[in-house]
C-alpha cells in the first residue's frame, strides 16, 4: 500500500510572490521558512539590468531554479519586500500563465493562469475545483515594480507564497504521508502532505512536527492525536542520522507501554520513506526508550506494518451474467448466487473479513424506486433486508462484515449477519444531493462518496469515517474533483488514489479520471477503446482496474482495455474486487 513516486519532469514556469510595502533600499536575503530542498537545476547569476517586464520573468526563472532559499529570486526583491516573502504557502497554476507587458501607469506587470489548487504551510493541498480540472477562470496575479535611483527595476509587491506551474509542482514537491491512529486505536490513517525537502533529516523533522502539529482538519474528528507527550514543543524533536537513526522526543520515556508502541508505530510509518525503512530509535534527553512491541530500543517500520490496516485480500473479481454471479474466470461461484436462485441481481458485493474465512455477499435486486439491498454470503445466499428506493451498489467494510450503502441522500450500513439498516449520519451537502455510489478505503477510515449536487454537478467527495463513542458516522467530507463533470463511479486504487468514470458537462464526452485522495495529480482522460461508456467501475491495490461497458467487462492492461476472457468479448456486467 506503498505510495508510487510523483512524476518528476519538465519544469516550465515557477512563480513566487509576497506582498510588501514600497521601498528603494538594496535587497538582501532573509532565510524564509523553508518546506522545500534545492531544485537539482543550477542558478544563474542575476541579471538586474532589464526592464520591468524581464525583471518579473527573470524573477520567475531563478525562483524555478532554486526552492530552498530562493537567493537568486530575492535579487529581484526590494528589501521590504524581501523581508515579507514567505515561501511557505503556494498557489499552483495550469502549464500556460501568460506575462503581460509593462504597464506604466500602473508600473505593474500582470501574470494570468487557471489555478488547479493550492498549498498552504503544513503542506495539505486543496484543490480549486475548477471547469474540468484542466480548464478554468484565468486569475491575474499581480506584481508591482519601483525604479531604483540606479535605473534598475525591482518588484516591491507580489502575490503571497509561491505560484507553481503545474509541472514545478510535480517536480519538485514529493508527496508525504502522516499517519495517525483511529480513535480505537487499531490502525493507522494516512493524512496526505505535500513537501519539496530532499535532505532526509531535514524531511523527517518537517514531518515529525507535522504529527506534533496533529491531523489535518478533515481527519480531525475521527483520528487520536495522543500519542506523542502533552505539551510537547515541536521545535524541540531531532533526528540523528545513523545506525539506528535516532529521533529525540522530550518526554517519551514517560508514556505509558501502549502508548509507546502507538508512538512507535505512528512514527516508523510516518518517516519509512523518509529515512529509506532504515532502523531507528526514539530518544529522551538522549536515553533510547523501550517499545514494549518490539522488546528493545530499536526498531523498524516493518515491525508495525499490520497497524496500516487490514490485510489486504487476494486478487479476485467478480461480476454478473445473466443476474448471477461469476468469478474473474468466467466461472458460476459454487451456490445460490451462482446458480440464480437468490433473485435477479444488478450489482454485487462480495467481502471476506478475515483472511481464509468466509464470503460475504451483498447485492441490489429491482430497479429504479424498487432497488432492494439484500445481504447474506457466497455460499449461503443473500436475504431481503428493508432498505428500498433508489440504492447506490453496495461496499463491504474492509476487515468488518458491514455493508455501506447510499439510499438517495442517505447513507446506511448494515451488518451482513442481520438484515437491519442503521443510518450513517453524513454531513449535509449542496442540495442535500443524492449519493450515486460510494466505496470504502482500503484501510477503511475514509470514504468516497459520488454525489449529485446543486448545478448538476456530480463530484466526489472524501469524508472520514468515525468510530468512537455511539455509532460510526462520517465527518470532513470534501470535494476533491471539479464541478464541470458527471462522476458516475469511484473506487481506490490504492490508499492515495482513485479511479473515477463519467463525463464532461458540456459536452457530454465520456471520460476516466484518476486523482490523488486530497484532489491532486487529477487526469482526465478519454475512454480508449471501450466500445461504449463504462457504467461501473472496480479496482484495488496492485491490481488492473476493471470496468463494464455495453453489457460487457472489459480491464485495464497498459493504456489499453483488454477483454478478460480467452476468446472474443465477455459478456458481463458490474465487477466488483473482493473487498
């Protein structure tokens, strides 16, 4: 469930910008708060003798060459201005922002572009979610320049924090994962960060005051923040590079033996990529501290790899035919649902909560107002439960026997041993929207929801799933996909991303979609050479994305997609992973 590496190519344009009050004094350099390590491109000296125009695109040139202190973009700065830039925060722009030219009267130079989203100091992203993800409103973002008494030009306003081209970003700033506990205690969540640091010790203390920092606000309600020391100073953690790595935290040695194992596990899943899954150690005033899990002082981010969540389950498909239910083979499964004795079926479900134990099975029967959920397993069928109406397909729960399904605008669950409905309390969304389909993370602390809102849009939406005291509910539900399209289905491809089908609202132009789980690294794509527009979608970690499309099931190979059978097209609708 190891996230793949951000694509790193083809830097076109980086914009910086602060706001600051006019000034004639000489420029110097002030050390901003740095979240990024030096671009692997070289700085060229300085040119300070173009006009106002060659002044901003050079300030934009060396603010691209250079993202951990920016010395030769600070040239172009005047000294107020300098003072005030902070390069914490950024705003990304799509590849084609264009420069105006000098205006006089104004003495301002004009940069446009279509903003994707935006990054703010603890490096959570948030998207704009603008037109289609790849078009939108073109913001300007003004830089205002002074002439000096030496004829030079020098910018004394600009926009605050940096302003990225979309390939800046994606070249130099990695994505980062935080992980904290849900509030059982039995499993880490992954909180998405975003960070352009590339010395190790540097990262791992940027993302160790993060977890000090706690969750980002969407995860706030549903993960525990209490495993690092109360009143603990953030500034006060270090990392020590070594065998083993040793990383400080004041207090440590105080906590309780649980807590210690949480800290422990919350902090090796944190920094495994950070410092290459090498052998660490938490230290307090120096003293290595026990972690009762592992029996010693030392320790790695292997030794806690089953707190990511539940295992995940083998490879396998299924899909229907004829209402009945077939394996990724073609096969009938052994039972009532391959047989077609449990009642016509439009969808299924199938789950398996624990490795080597038994199937459970979920599936909607009807059409329309007369959509019925019925629950059950594999091999002993499926029973009509109360819930009726128009019914999103059903997910099982990773690691649990517990089916979540969307009802109109409500969300239900129910447990596939007893066939009573509980509501899920959901935040309430733009137009108390209908919710089109949803499925489960991988992990299954956060969910993602298809839902037909005001406008027409029908967008997805992440929310975490909250298990506490009283019954499970979701909470931090955001959008993460643009308002100009349709979604019609969702699932994860891993822990970081998803995989979306539906269409443009303009021009109804079928389309898949990938993007990150916080709304970065969106594509949209064309449907390839599907015969006709997929109306539901499957996928899981390391595995090829499944879709159906015109009566038939067709997969992901490459950038093409294959039909799974031996010889000609398979017929087959609605294939769902084993969850």
């Amino acid at each position: 469930m190891r996230r793949a590496a951000v694509a790193a190519l083809l830097a076109l344009l980086t914009l910086a910008g602060c706001s600051g009050v006019p000034s004639s004094s000489a420029p110097q350099t002030v050390e901003p708060l740095d979240t990024g390590g030096a671009s692997t491109n070289t700085a060229q000296p300085p040119d300070l003798s173009g006009d106002a125009r060659q002044i901003v695109e050079s300030f934009l040139s060396q603010n691209a060459t250079n993202t951990s202190t920016h010395t030769s973009a600070r040239a172009y700065l005047t000294n107020a201005a300098n003072n005030r830039w902070s390069d914490d925060t950024a705003t990304i722009i799509a590849n084609e922002p264009t420069i105006s030219t000098f205006d006089a009267r104004k003495h301002s130079v004009t940069v446009v572009g279509r903003v994707l989203g935006t990054l703010d100091a603890n490096g959570i992203y948030t998207p704009s979610l603008q037109g289609d993800g790849e078009s939108g409103e073109r913001q300007p973002f003004v830089f205002h320049l002074i002439q000096l008494p030496n004829k030079q030009w020098r910018i004394d306003k600009l926009h605050p924090g940096l302003l990225l081209s979309d390939d800046e970003f994606r070249e130099t700033y990695r994505q980062q994962v935080l992980y904290f506990f849900d509030l059982p205690g039995d499993s880490l969540v992954p909180d998405l960060r975003w960070s352009a640091l590339d010395d190790r010790v540097q990262l791992a203390e940027w993302l160790l005051t993060q977890l000090a920092n706690g969750p980002r606000p969407d995860l706030a309600s549903a993960v525990s923040a209490d495993t690092l020391p109360a009143h603990l100073d953030p500034r006060q953690i270090t990392v020590q590079a070594g065998t083993p790595t040793l990383i400080e935290i004041p207090g440590s040695s105080q906590l309780d033996a649980g807590v210690r194992d949480r800290l422990a596990a919350q902090v090796s899943q944190t920094l495994v990529e950070a410092l290459a899954g090498r052998e660490m150690s938490i230290t307090d005033g120096g003293v290595p501290v026990q972690v009762p899990r592992v029996g010693t002082d030392t320790f790695t981010a292997a030794d806690f790899d089953s707190e990511l969540g539940p295992a995940t389950p083998e490879s396998a498909v299924y899909y229907l035919v004829g209402g009945r239910v077939r394996d990724d083979s073609g096969r009938p499964v052994p039972g009532p649902l391959g047989a077609g004795t449990s009642g016509y079926l439009t969808s299924v479900a199938v789950g398996q909560p624990r490795p080597g134990g038994p199937l459970y099975a979920a599936g909607i029967t009807g059409s329309g107002s007369k959509e019925r959920l019925e629950v059950g397993s594999v091999r002993g069928g499926l029973r009509p439960t109360s819930l009726r109406g128009r019914l999103s397909r059903a997910a099982f729960v990773p690691g649990r026997p517990e089916v979540w399904i969307g009802a109109g605008s409500n969300l239900y669950r129910v447990s596939a041993d007893a066939q009573h409905p509980h509501v899920v309390r959901v935040p309430i969304v733009s137009g108390g929207g209908q919710i089109v389909a949803l499925r489960l993370s991988p992990e299954g602390a956060r969910i993602a929801l298809v839902i037909a809102g005001a406008g027409g849009a029908t967008q997805i939406w992440i929310g975490a799933v909250v298990r506490g005291a009283g019954p499970p509910r979701v909470d931090g539900l955001t959008p993460i996909s643009p308002v100009g399209l349709v979604i019609t289905d969702v699932a994860w491809l891993d822990a970081f991303k998803l995989f979306a089908i539906g269409y443009l609202t303009d021009s109804q132009d079928s389309r898949t979609f990938e993007t990150g789980a916080d709304g970065t690294d969106w594509t949209n794509s064309t449907i390839g050479n599907l015969p006709a527009p997929p109306d539901t979608v499957t996928a899981a970690t390391s595995s090829n994305v499944w879709v159906s499309a015109n009566g038939y099931v067709w997969k992901l190979s490459g950038t093409s997609w294959v039909s799974p059978g031996t010889t000609g097209q398979t017929v087959g609708t609605a294939p769902a992973y084993l969850e």
